[in-house]
C-alpha cells in the first residue's frame, strides 16, 4: 500500500514538471526570446523547485518513504 502512494505521488511530480516546461509558457513573453519568455513565467507561476504544491509532494513522498 506504501508504494502505492509513493507512486501516485511520483506520478504528480512528473504531471507538475509539464506544468513548468517551455511549451507550457505559451503567452509569456510573447514578443520576446526564451529566456524572457522563461522569465516572464517565472514572475507569474515561480520557479519549479520552489513552487509550494511540488515541495508539498516532495514533502509527502520523503514521509511514506520512511514508514516501516
């Protein structure tokens, strides 16, 4: 059951890393390059490693991953 969860919650992981890839920035920075589309993101949604739903997921997968 334990690994279960800790898969589910791999699965969330790698959903919300779509949510912060380059084709997701669609309409940030829309006249400029990458790097201020990228930017522009950034300014509205955060950064990946510190977007507080991810840290919560990580958060839970290190707690059951220490359940005996």
């Amino acid at each position: 059951m334990k690994q279960r969860v800790i898969d589910l919650d791999n699965l969330l992981y790698e959903d919300a890393k779509k949510e912060f890839n380059l084709s997701s920035m669609t309409g940030f920075g829309i006249d400029g390059s990458d790097l201020e589309k990228q930017l522009d993101f950034e300014q509205v949604r955060g950064v990946f490693e510190s977007n507080s739903v991810v840290s919560a997921i990580r958060d839970h997968i290190k707690t059951k991953s220490a359940l005996d």
